[in-house]
C-alpha cells in the first residue's frame, strides 16, 4: 500500500491493535505519530521499533485540553495531518444492572472524546480532498457482549459520531468511518479456551480476527480507491456477524 508522504496520528498507539494500526501505516510509507496516555518506556520502544521520524506524543485523549495538545504538536511539528486513527480505549467490565458512573464515564471520555474535542481541529488540518478518519468500534457496540455495557454504549455513540462528521467533512473531501473487530487472537488464554473455541467455530473463515487483519483493513480506508467510502462501519470478523 501506498501512503508515501503522508502523516499520521494514531491513538492509543503503543500498544495492541493501535500498534499493530501504527506499524502498518509507517511500513506504508506514513510519518507516523503515535499517541500515549502512560507508558513513557513503551511509548519509545514503539516509536523505535517504527522507525523513521516516527514520534510519540503523551496526551491523555479522555481530557478535552490534552486532545487539544495533540493536535497542536502534530501541527508545529509536521504542519499538516493526512491520516487520523482514533484507536485508544479505556474498559472497565461492568453487568449491565450494576453502572460504575466514575469508571463508565471514563470509558466514554476516551472513546468519545477526540471525535468529539478535536472536530474542528481535525476540519482544519486534515487535507482537503484526501483526508482520512478511521475510529476503532467493537462488536459490542451492536451486540450484547458480558459486562460490556458500558463500552458498548460509548462504541455505539462512537459509531453515531463517525456518521454525522462523515457528512459534515464529506464537502471537504475528507472519509470518516469505522472498523469494528470481532474478538481478537491474542493468543492462548486458558480461562476463556471454550468461549473462544465456540467463536471461532461459529466464524465462517475459521478463525479470529488477528491485530493485523484490522491495520489491514484501516490502511485500505486510507487510500485514495476509499475516497467514496463515507459514514460506514466496517465488520472485521470472519463473517461472524452473518451468523444468526
């Protein structure tokens, strides 16, 4: 894939699926801007491990100021942005019955808050007539998942906003949209063996989604073939969401 020259901010970029989304974009040809909320150590072992004028940009996305601050240190430093991947999450397991108001509206904060906080400023520096946003959805938030109630609801307000900044930013040339994965592999885990076996029976291509399927799939929203692709949520499952 070709994304010579353009420049990319990733949230939630150092780790998981928002690595994996980060590495692609870079082999891509992308500069690459990985965000961080905690991890200084791992912010610069992810960045090296990209290499290039890769950088890592602490800012904690769940407050309305630090996504401001984002947005300011890709704009000084690279004066522009192409390509923004709002991966970051924060999850707190709850029952349905039972809300944590404080943990829940951490949870939306930071699914919510740069779509949100950082509209107009992704209007202003994202490049007319090729910019791209791809938020990072679940299953969950169209299906009922255990003690995901919380996150599920702020996935599918997420998948809301992804439909009315797609209109908004379509006259400008500019995609907004959506990948949604079904569990993913994230190798052996002992506790979960049976459900697991039971998810990828079900999955028509024989198996879970890997982190890489996903960067896959964002990276192809972020080509210029994709630029007819506004407001869509993408499944990244297997066909598992056919399944009744």
């Amino acid at each position: 894939m070709n994304l010579e020259g353009k420049v990319a901010l990733v949230t939630g970029a150092t780790h998981g699926l928002g690595l994996a989304i980060a590495r692609k974009l870079g082999r891509s040809g992308c500069r690459v801007f990985l965000n961080y909320a905690h991890d200084e150590d791992r912010a610069r072992r992810a960045a090296a491990g990209i290499g290039g004028e890769t950088r890592a940009v602490k800012a904690d996305v769940g407050c309305p100021d630090q996504v401001a601050f984002l947005f300011d240190e890709v704009q000084s430093d690279a004066g522009k942005l192409d390509i923004f991947v709002h991966s970051a999450a924060s999850f707190h397991p709850m029952p349905t019955l039972a809300f944590d108001e404080e943990k829940y509206s951490r949870d939306a904060a930071v699914a919510l808050g740069p779509l949100v906080h950082g509209a107009g400023r992704m209007a202003e520096m994202l490049t007319a007539g090729t910019g791209r946003v791809v938020a990072v959805s679940s299953r969950g938030g169209r299906f009922v998942a255990p003690r995901y109630a919380g996150l599920g609801m702020a996935k599918a307000a997420m998948e809301s906003l992804v439909r009315y900044l797609a209109a908004a930013l379509a006259g400008r040339g500019v995609t907004v949209n959506a990948v949604a994965p079904g569990k993913l592999d994230e190798g052996p885990d002992p506790e979960r063996a049976e459900t697991i076996a039971r998810l990828v029976a079900r999955t028509p291509a024989g198996r879970l989604a890997t982190a890489g399927d996903v960067a896959d799939v964002v990276a192809l929203l972020c080509l210029p073939e994709a630029a007819w692709i506004h407001g869509q949520v993408l499944a990244v499952d297997g066909g598992l969401g056919l399944m009744s």
